[in-house]
C-alpha cells in the first residue's frame, strides 16, 4: 500500500471534529472499522456508501467519513441502503446506526434485511440507551437499570439483536464489545467481504447518559463490559438464569448462503423482453 | 405511430413510469394501488430495472429514496393510509432534494375507511403533510390517459427541480379503462450533474446538480439543516433561512411552469356560473356544464390537473368573470377552501361537499346544484 500506514485521517472529511462525548464508544469503533478498511486494501472510501438514521451512532459516517452518505429519517437507513445497493450493486453499502434506530424504530427492517439476506453491512451501536435524547430506556436496557424514563428500573427484558438476525437468516452476524478492539476489527472485516447481510452488534459505553445513571464512569463501563462478556460457546451451556445481566459476544452466525442480489438476478434471469 | 390501449388507470400510469424512464419501483400492498405494483413488478425485469416489495411504506419510499441517489429514476405507489406513514420520507426528499414519484390512490378515509372506495380527502395530506416547512408540488389526473401523461410530466417536473412529486389519483380513475394514446417518443431529460471536483450539491443555484453516489463526490446527504455541501448545521439560523427559502423558490418560481388546467364551456365573457374540480369529480362536472347550458346558463368548468403550488391567479381570472363558483369535491371541503382564499371575495364561492362509497354526484345532481345556487 502507497501513501503510508494506517491513520484514520485519510478516510475522514477534512475540517471536522468528531461531535462525541469524551468516553464515548463512538471513538473506538471509528478507529476499528477504518482499520478493518485498511487492512482490507481500501485506501479511500470511494468503493463505499454509507446510510445511516438518527442517534449519536449514526453520526459516525454522516459526514465525518469523507465518502457519499446518506443521513436518513429515525430508522430507515436499512430501507435506503437496499434502494442504493439494488440500484447499485458494484457499490459497498454500510449502515451504522444505534439500537434504537436500528433495533426500536427500524427493527422490522433489520428483521427483513435478514430474512431478505440482502447484501449490505449493518453495524449497531448498543449503547443500551437512547444517548442523543438524554438517555431514555431502550429495547436493548438490561433489566433493573435505571434510565430518565425507567426511573424506578427497567421492567422490560432486552432483545437479543445478534441472536435475533442470526435467526432471520444474515449471513454473518456477531456481537463484540468496544473492550474487545482486535476481534471487533476482525468482526468488521468478515462484514466488509461476502455476501448477504452482515451484521456486526457493538456494546458500547454511554458514559454521559447511561454510564452516569449507573454509577459508572468510562473506565467503569468498559470493566463491566470485560467482566461480563461471555464467549458464545461457552453460553450455549450456560442456564437463562446463569446468563442473565451477562453479554453474550462472538459469531452468532457465519455462512453463504445465496444474498438477495443472487436471488434477483436469477428470478430477473427469467424475464423475457415484451 | 402513436399506439393505443385500452388501459385501467393504474396500468396506464406504471406503463407512464416506464416510458419516463422510471426504472426503480418499491412498494407495499394497499387497495386500491395494487395493480401499479402488480404491472411494475412484471414490466420492470422486462426493461432492465428493479421491483422490490418491502415491509411498508416508509421502506419503500425509503429504497426509492436510496435508488434515487444511487442514480435510477424511481417510484412508489399507495393509498392514504400508506400515504399518511410516507410523510416522514416525503418531508425528507423534499429537504434532501431527492427526485422521485409518489402516486396517491385515493379512497375514503380517515383510517382505513373504505379501501375500495374513491374519495378526495388527501388534498391537503399532499399539501401540508410533512412537518415543517414543505413546498408541494401535486398533480391530479381525471383519467386513464392522464395517469399515463401526468406520470410522465411528474418524472419531469420531479427530475428538472430535484423534488418529490405527488400524482394524486383516485380509485375511480385508477379502475376505470379508458383508450390510452402512448406517443411515439417521451424524452425526459437527464439530470444535471456536477462537474468534477465540485463541492457544492444544495445550493447556491435553485436547482443544483445532483452527484450519484458512487461517481467520487462525497457527498453526505442529510436530512439535518445542511450548507451547500451538505454539511449539517444544527443550530445556526442563517444557513436553515438560506436552505428554506432556495427551497421554496425552487418550487414556486417554477409555479407557472407547473400549473396545468382545462377551461370547458364558456370560454370568454360574463358567467352565471363556473366550477372547479380535479379528478374524478370533472368528470361528473363536464356532463353537468352541459345540462347548464342547455338550460340558458352561461358556464364554465375550471379542471386542474396540477394542484399545488396552487394557480391562484387562473382561479382568480375565473373569479373575475363569474357570479358564483361551485367547488364540488369527495371531501368535507378541502379545495374550496384553496379556491375561497385564491377568489378574495371577487365571486361567491359555495362547496359541495360528498362523501363515502365513493359515489360521485351525477351531472344532473350537481345541475340542480348549480341551478338552486344561482336561484333560477
């Protein structure tokens, strides 16, 4: 590779100064998916499009990577990066968005992206929160945490986003933690090449509006994180009971199976001129 | 040789959206839009383009949305209540300056109402349904042959000033089969792009070029208030102000080229009467000038064929020659509000206003009407 090593600086817009909280797993995953792009052989992002929703996660590529992006309404990056890569299949399309956008208001699209396989990479930021709004109770809160709007303690049970669309049928899906840098980066670059739907789920700590509420700190969070974190096989022989307030982290699903591309085009194979 | 079939509505405007060079549909069923799905879904794969069912509304405007960008011309097909849900993408190509076809079968609502009924109710949906400050711009076909034409002209208008266009259709027209003349060429012309090396993509120009993603620009597309090259400004008055108001001059410094009216009956001199329709609704109001003027009457029938930006000075012209105007519409009386405002007090102006089972008033009906308005 020309031009030197690896510096996040070649893929960001010039003049632009990351908007995140200091702590913030935003910083992290940057530097892992731009690695992961490095390593990959990409030394622009011209090959790439990015969508992504509404929440501090969606704000990553939007427009501090200098490359097209496409900052779409709450929860519908998925939808339009389907319009972009059906009209454009030559083009890489990554989706980075946060659980809410992704998992709360987008959910039915992450679901049918999955089911569809449909050949993006759709990369969640869990914060367990929703961070941009000052830190209301999400669908992904564990159970018993405090938030603006669960004051007393979650009630609800979280969703399980990485088993969920490993279940609809991605072709990869993994869930790693911002405490876990070179697996997370290994994790992208499996979601930066195939087919079908990748998705990769990051744990990431919220210190200023979920870490705070908590009692913890930056440093706090990424302890628990480390703590907490339990590989996927040994899981599978772990109890619900055992499991619970744990973060389950590893590859959920791998294979390659046909993506909606391949599907298309043997259906549209059959169309014949009028 | 033109050629000519014997097209439903809905057939005649997929078939519009293919002869515009529409090829990108992304759609989710509702009654009464289905057979546009239905014939893009077979056609596209035939010219080389794409059809994708999605999960709902806001999907499918959404993949319109990104094809758009990604260079296709592209459009999405539905009813008032997928219509409601698309708002949030509406509002969104709009600010983004994203060209695309929205087509609106109209049946009667509110809710799910009557979903294999005709109504007019989503007037001022099409106006005013975004949030914040949207500029609409809506045609409004009355027949098969419109649904072909209108369709071709919303790919035009939408595709000349990089905004979303409404075709407000109803269950009426879109079921009816009516000869549709399709001409030999449509020729719509390609989008302006950046030359190389430009930064600027909203603004300064009022319709800038538009980049494809994918050709090097860089361009970040966002929703947010954003400068000219698309960098989001969240907080600074100035560059919202600027946005807003090029946005706005886009669509009505281009007013004119958009209005699109038909002027039946009387054509010049004092009337007793006139009316305004769109729709479904002319079509009832053509045979109705007819009975007037076999009783005496001096009548005429404004039908637009574009409803917004509103053509506030045909109607007022029509206002400036006519005793009482009748605005008789499938609605609690949404347009007559429009005309009422556009009229300024030059003319009575009376609605009438019908709605459920998608029934229109019978030319003789709305003779009577008329004729009790104007007390003879």
């Amino acid at each position: 590779m020309s031009g030197g090593g690896f510096s996040i600086r070649r893929y960001l817009r010039p003049g632009l100064k990351l908007p995140f909280c200091p702590g913030c797993g935003c910083y992290t995953i940057i530097n892992c998916f731009l690695k992961a792009v490095w390593e990959l052989g990409h030394e622009d992002l011209s090959e790439f499009a990015f969508c992504s929703g509404i929440g501090c996660a969606a704000w990553i590529p939007s427009p501090y990577f200098n490359a097209d992006s496409i900052h779409t309404p709450h929860g519908r990056a998925i939808p339009v990066a389907t319009g972009v890569k059906l009209a454009r299949p030559e083009l890489k399309v990554v989706v980075f968005g946060g659980d809410g956008d992704i998992a709360g208001i987008g959910c039915g699209h992450l679901i049918h992206a999955a089911r569809r396989n449909t050949d993006i990479t759709v990369i969640m930021v869990n914060n367990m929160v929703y961070g941009m709004t000052g830190g209301q109770v999400a669908p992904t809160t564990p159970l018993g945490a405090k938030t603006t709007t669960t004051p007393l303690g979650c009630f609800e049970r979280p969703l399980d986003v990485a088993n969920v669309v490993a279940a609809a049928g991605a072709n990869y899906s993994a869930r790693w933690t911002t405490a876990h840098r070179r697996q997370l980066t290994d994790a992208f670059r499996r979601a930066l090449t195939g087919r079908g739907l990748r998705f990769v789920e990051v744990v990431s700590p919220c210190p200023t509006n979920f870490g705070r509420r908590m009692g913890m700190d930056a440093k706090a969070l990424l302890r628990w994180f480390v703590e907490a974190s339990v590989p996927i096989e040994e899981a599978r022989n772990m109890g619900a009971e055992e499991l619970r307030g744990r973060i389950v982290v590893g590859t959920f699903a791998d294979r390659d199976e046909p993506g909606l591309l391949d599907r298309l085009r043997e259906a549209y194979g059959r169309a014949r001129p009028p | 040789m033109p050629e000519a079939y014997l097209w439903p509505g809905n057939i005649a405007c997929a078939e519009g959206a293919i002869a515009a060079g529409c090829r990108f549909f992304a759609g989710y069923p509702i009654t009464p839009a289905n057979e546009i799905s239905e014939h893009m879904a077979k056609r596209l794969p035939e010219v080389g383009g794409i059809f994708i069912q999605m999960e709902d509304e806001m999907a499918s405007l959404g993949a319109v949305i990104g094809a758009s960008w990604a260079g296709l011309r592209a459009m999405t097909a539905t009813s008032g209540p997928g219509f409601s849900l698309m708002q949030e993408l509406i509002g969104y190509a709009f600010f983004t300056e994203t060209p695309c076809v929205i087509v609106d079968v109209m049946r009667v609502g509110p809710s799910t109402g009557q979903a294999t009924r005709a109504a007019q109710g989503d007037v001022m949906q099409a106006r005013w349904g975004p949030h914040g400050d949207y500029a609409a711009v809506v045609l409004a076909p009355s027949s098969p042959q419109e649904m072909f034409d209108l369709t071709v002209r919303a790919f035009d208008i939408s595709e000349r000033l990089r905004t979303p266009v409404v075709v407000l259709s109803d269950e009426i027209i879109a079921h009816m089969r009516e000869n549709v003349i399709v001409p030999d060429e449509i020729r719509i012309p390609e989008r302006a792009r950046p030359e190389r090396g430009r930064q600027e993509f909203f603004g300064p120009e009022l319709v800038p070029p538009m980049p494809r993603l994918g050709d090097g620009f860089n361009v970040p597309v966002t929703g947010s208030t954003h400068d000219e090259r698309g960098i989001r400004f969240t907080r600074d008055p100035i560059v919202h102000r600027r946005l807003i108001k090029r946005l706005w001059a886009k669509v009505y410094s281009s007013a004119r080229e958009v209005w699109d009216w038909e002027l039946c009956g009387e054509q010049e001199g004092k009337l007793d009467l006139a009316f305004v329709s769109f729709g479904s609704m002319s079509r009832s109001v053509l045979e109705a000038i007819d009975i007037l003027a076999s009783r005496g009457l001096r009548v005429a029938s404004l039908r637009l064929k574009a409803i917004w930006p509103f053509p506030d000075e045909v109607v007022a012209k029509l206002a400036e020659r006519a005793e009482a105007i009748i605005v008789p519409e499938l609605n609690m009386g949404q347009l007559v509000r429009e005309v009422r405002r556009a009229v300024a007090g030059r003319a009575r102006v009376i609605g009438l206003s019908r709605v459920g089972g998608g029934e229109l008033p019978t030319p003789e009906e709305l003779a009577e009407f008329a004729l009790e308005v104007v007390g003879r």
